[in-house]
C-alpha cells in the first residue's frame, strides 16, 4: 500500500506540474497576463521529482536576478 500511495503522489505532482506549465505558458499568449510565474511554479512541482526541472528552476532564477539587476541599476543610473 505504502507503494502506490508514495508513486501515486509522484503522478499526481507529474500531471500537476505539467498542467501548470502549460497553462503557464498558454497564458503567455494574452497580452497583459504574465504566463512565467505559472511557469515557474510549474517547474518547482516538477523539481521535487526530477533532476532537469531542478536545474531548469535553477538557470530561470540566476537568468532573472540578472535581468531584475541589470534593470535596477539602468533605472537608477537616469
């Protein structure tokens, strides 16, 4: 019993995480209405499980701060 309940909790963040994901990125499409944090919340369900997703996380996190920082310090420049 203990496991079917430990990989049927695996299924479930599996279709969840993708669910999200493309959700995510089926919101990216309407203007006005921010798909990536569906995205990354998407990526974070996945990372529990799966080594890639973790990693993807990790890259989409450093690429952002980067850009967050790069805009901050154009901003307070002017």
């Amino acid at each position: 019993m203990n496991w079917m309940m430990k990989h049927g909790m695996k299924v479930a963040r599996v279709i969840a995480g993708v669910a999200i994901i493309l959700i995510g990125m089926g919101l990216g499409f309407i203007p006005g209405i921010p798909g990536f944090p569906l995205v990354f919340a998407g990526l974070a369900i996945l990372a529990v499980d799966f080594v890639w997703a973790r990693r993807l996380k990790k890259r989409l996190q450093d690429e952002t701060k980067k850009v967050v920082d790069k805009v901050r310090n154009t901003i307070g420049s002017k």
